[in-house]
C-alpha cells in the first residue's frame, strides 16, 4: 500500500521538511527548508514522495499525513566528461533520501531512487549522483549492487561537522556515485542482475576495501567510537589511493555476518546513448 509519487503542495513540502529532521535528528541550522525544496520543483529538480494509503483516514493518492518517505533532487552541469559536444552535460544531483523509522528494510528506498530514474529519463538525463557515507554498508549495497552505481571520487569532511546522530560523530566523508541510468549495467542492476564483484589479485589491479559490521555500534558507543574512526580513516587513505590510480568501485558485496567489501576495478564511462531515451527506459512496477 506504498505510493511512489511527486510531492505537492506547501503541506507536503513541508512533511519533507519534517522527515529529515525525523529521521536524520537535525538541528536548524542542517535542515533544508520548504522554500528550497519548493525551488528545486520549479527548476528542474525532483520532490518524490512515498506515502502509505494504508493509514487511517489516507486517501487513495496520499496526503501530507501519510507521507512515510522522499527523496530530493537539484538539477546541475558538469564539464569534463567524455562528451561529442565538449559542452557541460546537465544531470540530477539526488541530495536527500529518507525513509521512516518502521517503513526501512522494505524495498521503499529503491523504489524511490527508480522514480527518480523514470522521471530522469523522461525528462532526457543521463545521469543523477549523489554523496553517501563510505562506512554506512546498507546504502553502498543499495547504491552499487542493487542499483548499479560507479564510485571514483572519495570527498573528506564533505559537510563539515554535522548535527545528525547517524554520524556518530565521524567526520561527514563522502563517496560520489555515478548512476548512468540509461547504461546496460543499470537496467542489468534493476532487473535483478547485479554487477558481480571482479577476479584477480591487487597485482592485477584489483582492489578490496572492507567495512566491518561491528562499525554501527562502535559509533554509537563514545567508548568504542575510536574504533569506527580508524576504520575510516584507513579506509579513507586506500580510497583516495585507488582512485588517483584510475581505479572505480565497481561492485559491493556483503558475507554472511553483514560486513561488507567495495570492489575496485578499472571502468570505463559510458559512451553517450545514440538511441532515443525513451527505448531506453525499462522500469519495474514502483507501486
């Protein structure tokens, strides 16, 4: 009974505005508010919501009340790209995604980001990006496994100190991914056939980045906090290595006690697609 859908209005808006402190615990000075969230619709960016039609008194289509989740987008430009034209090429920057507490481990976040990836393809990108924590290993199996995101760029301190207790305190330290969401390897990753981890040693090239499970609880305890602190800092200075040497995270696996392991390999970016868009999209059922 999850609705995926545009947000509108002021009443929603705001009940995206009131999700994020929610669900990230913000203080005024982090939050994003409704006017921005109002902007970003106006110029080409995405509010998408997800609300339950299950709720007493919800309406077939949703309301501001039983909105349990959003993702939030702006539009950019970015130059340097491999491009025909040499010309800054437009993509979607996705800034925010947020799912209740309660509604999590359900499939709602992918089915956001694929309302994200339909729209964009209407609308004639090929590309949205967006920043998520090195060390957080549920979203970079959602972002690189189950939604075929690349990563080659590792950003230190990207927000500077941050006000949300699901930091735990870190530093806010950044991977950049890459959707190109018109590629092979994306409609492979939707459909079900995620990129698979790649063979070979580190003397071929090959590079293993591990996040141990244990780092959920060794940042919300001050006493083991040290502990989650090195691992992101080791982790950070193999990153930074990697990606200097050309190398991208191509794929992300997780073993039977929940740690999880980036994978680096060489990547080449997608040439522009010579098809129309629209023969492009291939999307599963958001509702």
């Amino acid at each position: 009974m999850i609705l995926i859908r545009e947000c509108n209005g002021f009443d929603e808006l705001q009940a995206c505005v009131d999700l994020e402190i929610e669900v990230w615990g913000y203080c005024e000075g982090d939050v994003i508010p409704r006017r921005v969230f109002l902007v970003s619709q106006k110029i080409g960016g995405q509010v998408i919501g997800a609300f339950d039609t299950s709720l007493p008194g919800a309406p077939e289509n949703g309301d501001a009340a039983s909105m349990i989740g959003f993702s939030f987008s702006l539009p950019g430009a970015k130059t340097g790209y491999k491009s025909s034209t040499g010309h800054p090429q437009p993509y979607l920057h996705s800034h925010m995604l947020a799912v209740r507490d309660g509604y999590r481990n359900q499939n709602i976040g992918a089915r956001l980001k694929l309302a994200q990836r339909e729209d964009a393809l209407r609308r004639g990108f090929q590309r949205i990006e967006w920043t998520f924590d090195p060390v957080e290993i549920k979203n970079a199996f959602l972002n690189i496994h189950k939604l075929g995101a690349i990563v080659r760029n590792y950003e230190e301190n990207f927000y500077g100190v941050s006000s949300s207790r699901l930091q735990g305190g870190l530093q806010t330290d950044r991977l950049l991914a890459e959707w190109w969401i018109a590629s092979p390897r994306v409609i492979a990753a939707i459909q079900g056939r995620p990129p698979q981890a790649p063979l070979g040693s580190e003397e071929a090239g090959i590079e293993r980045i591990q996040v141990p499970a244990a780092i959920y609880d060794w940042k919300a305890d001050e006493e083991h906090r040290h502990l989650a602190q090195q691992i992101q800092t080791e982790n950070r200075r193999r990153f930074q290595k990697a990606f200097s040497q050309g190398l991208a995270i191509v794929a992300f696996t997780r073993d039977t006690e929940g740690n999880g392991t980036f994978h680096l390999d060489r990547w080449m970016e997608p040439e522009e697609h010579s098809t129309p868009i629209a023969e492009s999209i291939n999307i599963p059922t958001l509702r």
